[in-house]
C-alpha cells in the first residue's frame, strides 16, 4: 500500500519509532503524533525523533487527550490508516497514579475513535498488551479465551480498549485490530524494562530485583519480529466473521470487522535464564536481590500465535540470545555517545 498515508501515535516510543522507520521505508507518509512525557528519560525519546529525519515524514508534538487535535490533524493530513500505539505503560506505575490510566488509554483512545468515526480511515491498528490475561492460567495464552480477570488497571485500561474498538467497528464499521504484545524488547528500547534496566544495572556492578525469585516466565519478543507482523497485517483487513455464532462467542473476532491477535515468541524463558544471557554477553555477573511477586505481576506468560501466522504467514522466530545481544550492542554504542555529549556540554 504504498503512497497511502499513516497515522502513528506514540511515535517517539519504541515501537512506534521502527514502525515508523519501516514503513517510510516501504513508501508510506508517516504522520507521527507524541507528546514526549516524561515517563521515562525524554532524551532517548527526543533521540528516536531525531533518528528520524526522513522526508515522507511529519511530526505533531500532541496530547492525546487533545481530541479537536486529533481530529484535525486526522482530516488535515488526509489519513489513510492508523497505528495506534500511545498509552501510558507500565503494571507497577498504575498502583500509584491510576488516573494518568485512564486519562491517557481511555480517553486518549476515545480521541483516536473518535477522530476514526468522523475521518473514516481504512484500518485502526492498535496496541492492546499480554496483560489482559491476567489471572489466567491455561498456557499458552489464547486469544480464544476469556480475559475477564485483570490484575492491574494498565491491563484493565488495555481489555477496554479491546471492547472500545469493537463497539465502534460495530456502530461505525471501523476495521480494527487489536495486537497484544509480549514483552517487546530490541534495539532502542524503553529504559523502564528489564532488558535495559539488567544491563545497565550489570554494567554498573549495581544490584538487580529479580521479582518471584527470578523465576517468572516470559515470552520475550524481538523488535523486528514486532515490526514485520504489524506491517503484514495492515497489508490484510479485517472482516466480518460469517461463522459467528452469538450463542457461542469468540473474544478474537465477531460479525463486525474486528479481531485480536497475539504477538509473542512463542518461546518464553525464565528471568533467571534470561540474566544469564547478559552476563555472557557483558562478561560479568549480576548481583541479584530474589523477591517475591508483586502486587499487579503475572508469574507466567506465553503466547499462542496459531492465528497470527494463519492470517500474515509469519510468527516471531528471533532466537532471545541474539536479541539481547543486538540490544546490547546498541545499548554501548548509545550510551558512550550519549557520554561525549555530555562532556561536550560540560566542557570538558
């Protein structure tokens, strides 16, 4: 579909960043839309703009919570698709601000909704999270089963979102997918998760909380991995599922276009195995404080991808070694950039 216009949101965020990079790779105007906050270090996210440079290309620093905006900004510049993928992140930081929650991923997803409703676009793509599986426990996670049980309010905020989309491609016929992602790691990622977090911390001969002693599971998935399913599914559409039954319904699709997918590795590996791979690459060991789990954490999470590869041909195949090796190859390349040029500000 090149020579179509898309509408990322959340664009200086890590997944929305090599969204970008792909698909004004592939021919598309990319219209990015961030309102940089301070969640985390704005610098890396102010970095991933300026990496950006590209013609075919232009940026709104934009609320969400603007909605006339939104809506502007999706008529002005004549969008095509949407990927949306602004939120507020994070299960621990929504014990403690749980409006900025639902400020941001209610009502930031209502403006985009609505923005959709009265500019129709062709497809709305967005984020929804491996959270909303929550007390569930039958593995590997299915899009098939009922998430009815979130342990957190990010995760509640992101089963809204689900059935947010569905009311408007029910009422508005807006095609929507929603992508719940498992644990997204890569090049440039977000400083707040554990593969940044452990390396830095290792580097630095810091000590680092392995949670449920290091034991919990995770379906790490690589960056590109993230990027190539998302792009190959704005090359399908969503339809209507003419074997709906409503006596029996399915949470992933239904009789409006709508549908829900997994994006994992299908391959999940425990904490304390996935330390060890970064200490081999650092050549170092980390210095480990075991804890319990915490309010809000799922011990286990492993995605079924069976739909996903049935629908784009493709499911997520990165062995996690390599993954974290690349990560840390960029990590030591950004960091010691990011040491010049403050010695360069300093003077000295």
């Amino acid at each position: 579909m090149p020579n179509k216009t898309i509408l990322i949101t959340g664009i200086a965020g890590f997944i929305g960043f090599h969204a970008a990079r792909r698909f004004i790779k592939e021919g598309y105007r990319v219209v990015g839309l961030d309102e940089v906050n301070a969640y985390y270090d704005p610098s890396l996210k102010e970095a991933r703009l300026l990496e950006l440079g590209y013609d075919n290309y232009t940026f709104y620093r934009v609320s969400l919570e603007e909605a006339e905006e939104v809506k502007r900004i999706v008529r002005d510049e004549q969008i095509d698709l949407v990927l949306h993928l602004a939120a507020q992140a994070g299960v621990r930081y929504s014990l403690e601000r749980p409006d900025v929650y639902i400020s941001s991923n209610i009502n930031g997803f209502l403006s985009i909704l609505e923005a959709c409703r009265h500019h129709p676009v062709e497809q709305l793509v967005y984020a929804s999270s491996s959270s909303v599986y929550g007390a569930n426990r039958k593995m590997p996670f299915s899009t098939e089963d009922g998430v009815d049980h979130p342990l957190s309010l990010y995760a509640a905020s992101k089963k809204a979102n689900e059935l947010m989309a569905h009311t408007y491609s029910s009422l508005y016929g807006i095609k929507t997918t929603g992508l719940r992602f498992f644990s997204v790691y890569g090049p440039w990622g977000r400083p707040d998760m554990a593969l940044y977090l452990f390396t830095e911390a290792i580097s630095k001969g810091k000590p680092i909380d392995l949670y449920n002693y290091g034991e919990m599971g995770r379906d790490f998935t690589y960056i590109d991995d993230i990027i190539e399913s998302i792009y190959r599914l704005f090359q399908t559409e969503p339809e209507a599922d003419s074997s709906f039954d409503p006596e029996h319904p399915v949470p992933d699709r239904s009789f409006v276009p709508y549908r829900v997918f997994n994006i994992g590795s299908h391959s999940p590996i425990r904490l304390n195995e996935f330390v060890e791979l970064i200490e081999k690459r650092l050549g170092k060991p980390a210095l480990k404080n075991l804890m319990p789990i915490q309010a809000g954490d799922v011990p286990e999470s492993f995605a079924d991808v069976a739909s996903l590869f049935e629908t784009i041909g493709y499911r997520p195949q990165t062995q996690v070694e390599d993954g974290v090796n690349a990560f840390i190859d960029w990590y030591e390349a950004y960091t010691a950039r990011s040491e010049v040029k403050e010695e360069i500000i300093d003077g000295t």
